[in-house]
C-alpha cells in the first residue's frame, strides 16, 4: 500500500523539480538574451521578474481553480500549457521573444505548482503529511541545485534554445506520467464562501504563521543565492567556489526537508519548535555570512540552507493541516505567493541596505527581521 500510494505521488514530487528546474536553469542563463541592443541590467531584471511576477499574481487564482474544478485537470493543463510556452521560443528561436516565453513559463507554472502541492496534501493522510512535504521540498531543493549547473552546460552546448526545448521534454514527461500515475481526486463540496470569510481565513494566524515563515525562509534562501557570490567574489574567490557554497546550501536544503518532515510526523518535532528553530538557525546563517572570507560565506550557507530546509516541510505540513480539504488549493496558493513575495523582498531588503551602506549591514538587517519573526511567532 505504501509503495502504490509513493508511485502516485512522485510525478508531483517531479513537478517540484520541474518548477525550480525551470526558474533557476533558465534565470542563471537569460544574460545569454539580454545581449546585444536590449542589453542593460535593467532588462536583465525585468526578464528575471516576468517569471516571479506572474507568479505572484496567478497563484492564488489557480489555486482557487483547483478546489473548484480539481487539482489533476490543473496540474495536467499547467504541466502542458509549459511545455507549448517554453517550445513556442524553440520554434521562434528569437532572443528578441525571451521576456514572451518567460511569461508564459510563469504563468503555467502558476498552475501546475499549487496544484502539486495541493494534491500532495490530499493524496496523503495527516500523519504522513511532514514527510511528504519534506520529500516534495527535497525534489525542488535538487531543482534548484542542478539548474544553473545543467542549465549552462546545456546553453554552452547549443545555446538558449536547447535549454528550453529541455524545458518542453521535460515537462511533457512529468504530464504523461502524471496524467497515468495521479489518480483523479473530485473536488470536495463547499460552502458557500464569502470575500468577508476568505479574508478571516487568510487572517487567521493557523495561516499568517506558517505563511509568514515560509516567507522569511524564501527570503533568506533567495539572498543567499544571489549575494553569497558576491560576497565571495570580494573575498578573491572564483566563481567555481562560489558556486560550490550555493551548491552547499541547496544540498543542505535538500537533505535536511525529509528528515525534518519525519521527525514532524513521528512527533519528535512540533510545528512551533521546528519553525522557531529554523528561523533562529537561518538568522544565525545570515549573521555568519557578515564574517569575512570564507569561513563566513560557508557559515552562511550550511545555516540558511539547514534552517530553511527545517521551515519549509514543516510550515506546509501545518498549513495543510489546519485547511478544510475543500479549500486546500486555495491555502497552498495564497501560502505560494507569501513565498514569492519573500523571494523578491529578501534581496530587495538586502540590496537596497547593502546601497546605502554596505552588503555586511544588507545581512544583518534581514538577520534582524528573522529573529523579529521568531519572537512573534514565539509570542503567539
């Protein structure tokens, strides 16, 4: 039984990949299109936001259109819908169209990825929930890792468009097996609800908490990513080391989300233990990463990539918990796009401290709003 529940539930884990594959893979290499006349740092940003950004804005929509119609028809549709977008810029082969393709991606990934995570929640049971959610964050953790380091050997090889026509297999394959593996799950009747209702719902602090986590570790995972380089590169460091202390933090990510989900579900963990643990742990990482050299940029990598691997299993465990099924997909997009907007706060805080004094202070001021976060989250 538990083997035949794992087969159905791996072509979701694949669509975690799919999305962080495909955000990363693609973002570490749009330098490639913003060459030539259109080339500025502020169009590089702008190709960089079309993804987030459509994110930010379909998520909670898409999530709702999967308690209504079904997650399966909108992870299908999604997984599908990315496959045209990103083989549409193949066809074109046309730098000129990137910020096009980049739209779409995000927009069919706004569909397919709630509806994964919903999905995950419905096909197991409460007690099994932690673990499957720190497997489903594990498959993105290797996403994330593996797609500046695939992505640019594929765009040496044969340029941007190869890495999106991999985009396009790769999404078919994970629709096929889905579309085979993934039962169909009825959408559950629903009350009623009201704008007045979905607004307590969203207020109520069983959502605010884990969402406002989720948020802060999104945020620490995105500044450390983008800044732990830079500070690597003033420590004299080449960009093969750099890389290695990113890659460190994503694996520690990765191996740390399983673990952490079982420990939830055995009861050696609790949600308010493991979340206050892990912003302390990701506020600490940030604090090492203002030591100089490498023993900071490492400090700094193995902490955020522990402390937000602890967050993140957890923090959806308990929010797929306290949600009505009927309402799942719902939850798991609003709680998406708390996500994303921490994904573009964190370095937005970050850089912009970092301007107007240095990029140590940058740290230490999301290091403060962490630890903030946590004496909150202790207090209620």
């Amino acid at each position: 039984m538990r083997r035949r529940a794992d087969r159905r539930i791996l072509p979701l884990y694949a669509a975690g990949f799919t999305t962080a594959f495909g955000a990363h893979g693609i973002a570490a290499n749009l330098g490639e299109a913003s060459a030539g006349g259109a080339g500025s740092l502020l169009y590089l940003g702008l190709l960089l936001a079309l993804y987030d950004g459509a994110e930010v804005v379909l998520k909670p929509v898409f999530g709702s259109l999967a308690d209504r119609v079904g997650a399966r028809p909108v992870l299908l549709g999604g997984l599908f819908a990315f496959a045209v977008a990103s083989g549409a810029f193949v066809l074109v082969d046309d730098s000129g169209w990137v910020w096009l393709a980049r739209l779409a991606q995000g927009a069919a990934a706004s569909a397919f990825s709630p509806s994964a995570s919903a999905l995950v929640a419905r096909l197991n049971p409460p007690a099994r929930q932690g673990r499957a959610f720190g497997s489903y964050g594990f498959f993105k953790s290797v996403g994330y890792t593996l797609g500046p380091l695939l992505g640019g050997a594929i765009v040496a090889l044969g340029g941007l468009a190869w890495l999106f026509a991999v985009m396009a297999l790769l999404a078919v394959v994970v629709a096929l097996w889905a579309l085979i593996a993934v039962p169909a799950v009825p959408p559950l009747p629903r009350s009623r609800q009201t704008v007045v209702d979905l607004a307590r719902r969203l207020t109520d602090r069983s959502f605010l908490r884990p969402t406002a986590a989720l948020a802060a570790a999104t945020a620490a995972l995105s500044v450390g990513v983008g800044f732990l380089p830079v500070s690597g590169a003033a420590a004299g460091l080449g960009p093969i080391a750099t890389g290695a202390a990113v890659s460190v933090l994503a694996v520690c990510a990765a191996i740390v989300q399983p673990r952490a989900g079982r420990a939830l579900d055995a009861g050696r963990l609790t949600a308010p233990v493991g979340i206050g643990a892990g912003l302390a742990i990701t506020a600490l990482g940030l604090a090492g990463a203002m030591l100089p050299g490498v023993a900071g940029i490492l400090l700094g990598a193995l902490a955020i990539g522990v402390g937000t691997g602890l967050i993140t299993p957890v923090a959806f465990a308990s929010l797929a918990r306290s949600t009505p099924p009927e309402r799942i997909g719902q939850t798991m997009g609003a709680a998406e796009l708390g996500r994303e907007l921490g994904d573009a706060g964190g370095p937005l805080l970050v850089g912009a401290v970092a301007a107007a004094t240095t990029l140590t202070l940058g740290y230490g001021a999301l290091a403060l709003l962490l630890v903030m976060i946590a004496v909150v989250w202790r207090a209620l």
